[in-house]
C-alpha cells in the first residue's frame, strides 16, 4: 500500500512539473536567450519568428569563429530576466547577462497562441556590442569575417600617384 501511495505521489509530481508552461513571454525569452548565448542556435530556433530564425543562421556562421576557450566562457553566461511588459500579441522581455550588467530588451510577438521571439539585425548587433564592450571574453566581430590572413588585411587603395 505504501508503494502504491509513493508511486501515485511520484507520479503526481512529475505531472506537476512537465505541465509547467513555458508558453509565457518570460518562459520563452529565458529559453531562446539562454540558448542564444549558450550558442545552441538550433534550440533557439524553436522559440523564434521566421526572420529571427535566418539572423540566427547567420549567427551561426559568425560562431565558428570563436575558439574553444571563447565557446565555453559563453556556455558561463547566466541570463536573469528583470521585467517582463505583455501587451495583447506583442511582450517585451528585460534582461541582463552575467556577462553584461547593463540592462536589454527583447521582442516577443504571439503567433497562433505561442509566444515567439522577434529577433532583429539591431538586436543582434546590440548583443555582440555589450558583449565586447563589457570586456567579457565572448568576442565575435559581426562586421567582417575574414576566411583567411590575406583577407584581413587592410589594403590603400588611394591613388598616390599626382596628376597634373
């Protein structure tokens, strides 16, 4: 009887815990910016509208940029949700990293009763800005993306040559 009462209670917990919704703004924000930072675009991916799904492709592509010392000072990264304004389909998310203290905002927007992340080029850039800016060892240049030494070097192209 004891085993029948332990197991109905164990049961009732896990019940309890998987039906927690994270189909609220703060829920959705937490996991899309954690993986985010974490680096995991694809899990990111499942908590975004179409066009932030491309920008994290692109994302993506800039990550492997980043040595296996800078991956894993990002996986560090601990994100805190401050605030959380949710306005009919549309929410905006504050937050900070451990890495950044200054605080950030991200857009949600409610497509077919689930809350989806709205993740822009300005967001993005923001992002790596604070990032690099803070002093914190994640470091990705959004602007270039050399392939090769060549590639980043700086040519001049002015005419020094005079002409009359």
């Amino acid at each position: 009887m004891i085993r029948y009462i332990y197991g109905v209670a164990c049961l009732v917990l896990v019940l309890s815990f998987s039906s927690c919704n994270t189909n609220t703004p703060k829920g959705v924000a937490s996991k899309f910016l954690n993986s985010l930072y974490h680096l995991d675009y694809e899990v990111a991916k499942n908590f975004a509208t179409d066009d932030s799904k491309k920008l994290l492709d692109v994302q993506h592509q800039f990550s492997v940029y980043l040595s296996d010392s800078e991956r894993q000072e990002f996986k560090k990264l601990v994100v805190n949700i401050i605030k959380v304004g949710e306005n009919g389909d549309n929410a905006v998310v504050t937050y900070t990293t451990s890495a950044m203290p200054k605080e950030e905002t991200i857009h949600l927007v409610k497509n077919k009763d689930k809350w989806l992340v709205h993740w822009t080029q300005e967001d993005m850039d923001v992002d790596m800005n604070n990032v690099k800016d803070s002093g914190a060892t994640p470091n990705v240049d959004t602007t270039s993306t050399p392939t090769s030494i060549e590639d980043s070097t700086q040519v001049d192209t002015e005419d020094t040559t005079s002409k009359e």
